[in-house]
C-alpha cells in the first residue's frame, strides 16, 4: 500500500515554510508526497524581508487538483496557505468533489511580514468555506483568537475554551497551540478530539519563533494519518517531529531560523 499525502499550499521562497516544509515532512516520515501549489510568497532581502505574494491562477489550481485526483484515490489531504478569496472558492470546490478520510488545515491567516488584519475577506472566506470541511484544524495562538472571537487567551483552560469554540465551526479535531507566545515554561498544545481534551507539552525551545513549525506540525500529522494512525496518536508523533526539528534548526542569512526536519 502506498501510504498517499497529499498537500495545496504555498511555496516560500526560501523554504523555510510553506510546501517544501510540508512535503520534506512527509518524505521524513514515510509518506508519499504530492502537492497543488496555491500561490508563491517570496520575501523581499532588499525590503527587510518584507512580504512578497504572488497568487496562482484559480484555474492553474483547478488543473492541478483535477491532475492530482485523476493520478490517484486521495483520502488525507493538508491544507496550508490559499491567501485570497479566488483560491479559496476554487480550493472549496475541489475538495467538494469527493469524499476525505481526512482533511487536515492550518489556517494559516498571516504569514510573516504582513500586517494583522491585512486581508479581513480572505480570513473571512477561510472561516466560511475551509474551516467546516476541516476534520482537523491547527490554529497557532494568534489563528485561535481570531477563529474563536477570544481576545484574551493566557491560560490553558482559555486556550482549551477558544478550541471548543473552533470545533463549532465544523472540525472534529482542534489542535490550538500556545507556542512561545502562551506564557509559561512550556509549549503547550490543547487537542480538543470530539468531548476529550489532552494537553501535550514540552519545555519551550528559546523564545522566538522557528519558522515552518505550523507548517511542519500540519504535515507530520497529514503523514501519520495517511499512514493510518488515528488523530491523538498522529498529533502526539508529529509534536514530538517538530519538536526535534526546532531543537536542531537551521538558520541562513533570512532573519528567522527555520525547522530542520528529521534533525
Ligand atoms: O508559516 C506560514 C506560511 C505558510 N505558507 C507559506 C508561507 C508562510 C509564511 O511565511 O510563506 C507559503
């Protein structure tokens, strides 16, 4: 059997994040990686790595998922950065076309260099279209206060609050991560699975961001469900991977350093 993983993302420029995070991740954990590429962020190094985006032609996007499908019986599929309306109308279409074991998104909402509340119709699109496909939806801190309407969150009972709030919207399976940003010693996420909730740790490594965390967690969770494992035990697994890919990051001359995947 072959164990299928199937990704629509973006590309980032310097692969620190973005479709080369997703498909490096399933190579490392064993699954077959295929991808539909939804637009293309390069940062600008004369800018001060400001935001660079360039979006892929809705039909391109069309062609690539009718290619993908025909190719193969795709059950698990990621969803990473869609980043306009256009994309995400056509990405929704798509994936009405057949049904999924699993679909696995990282609303990704803002990505490096852009500003908070940059593109209201686009998060608002996610939210309306994506989100309620979504078996399984992985909002960073900042995703979990805008998808659930919680300005505050500080604590794991508000964190594991804000989750159930984003299960209303459709997902099954809410992995809300409290990162470096969630005050305390550890990086904390809650996974809110039907009426169970489990809180997994681990110490914080350092205090800034890495790069392509989001990223790499979405798809080591995608790998693990198309090879089979059930959602608490593919989210345990991929914790630990990123774990280990932030413990040995990678960094270049671009002002973030990145996950090392497999480090
Ligand atoms: O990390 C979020 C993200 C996802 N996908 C792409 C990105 C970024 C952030 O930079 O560029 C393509």
């Amino acid at each position: 059997m072959v164990d299928l993983a199937y990704v629509i993302a973006g590309s980032e420029a310097t692969g620190g994040a973005g479709i080369q995070a997703d498909l490096r991740t399933f190579q490392e954990l064993g699954a077959f990686g295929l991808g539909t590429l939804t637009c293309i962020v390069s940062f600008d190094p004369a800018n001060d790595w400001g935001h660079r985006f360039f979006p892929v032609p809705p039909e391109v996007i069309a062609a690539q998922m009718e290619a993908a499908a025909a190719a193969y019986d795709l059950d698990v599929v990621k969803i990473g950065m869609l980043g306009t309306p256009a994309t995400i109308d056509v990405v929704a279409e798509g994936l009405r076309r057949q049904p999924w074991r699993h679909v696995v998104l990282d609303p990704v909402l803002i990505c490096k260099g852009q500003e908070p509340g940059a593109a209201l119709d686009t998060d608002n699109a996610l939210r309306e279209q994506i989100v309620p496909l979504a078996t399984v939806v992985t909002p960073n801190l900042f995703e979990t206060r805008a998808l659930s309407g919680m300005d505050t969150i500080e604590t794991v009972e508000q964190l594991t609050e804000a989750a159930r709030r984003i299960q209303e919207l459709g997902p099954r399976y809410v992995v809300a991560k409290g990162g470096v940003e969630l005050p305390g010693d550890d990086a904390v996420d809650v996974l809110v699975a039907g009426d169970d909730v489990t809180v997994l740790r681990t110490p914080k490594v350092g205090e800034e961001r890495v790069a392509g965390a989001g990223c790499t967690l979405a798809a080591a969770i995608t790998a693990e469900l198309a090879k089979g494992a059930e959602v608490g035990a593919a989210v345990e697994r991929a914790k630990d991977f990123v774990t280990a890919g932030i413990r040995g990051r990678v960094s270049g001359r671009a002002p973030f350093e990145v996950v090392r995947q497999g480090a």
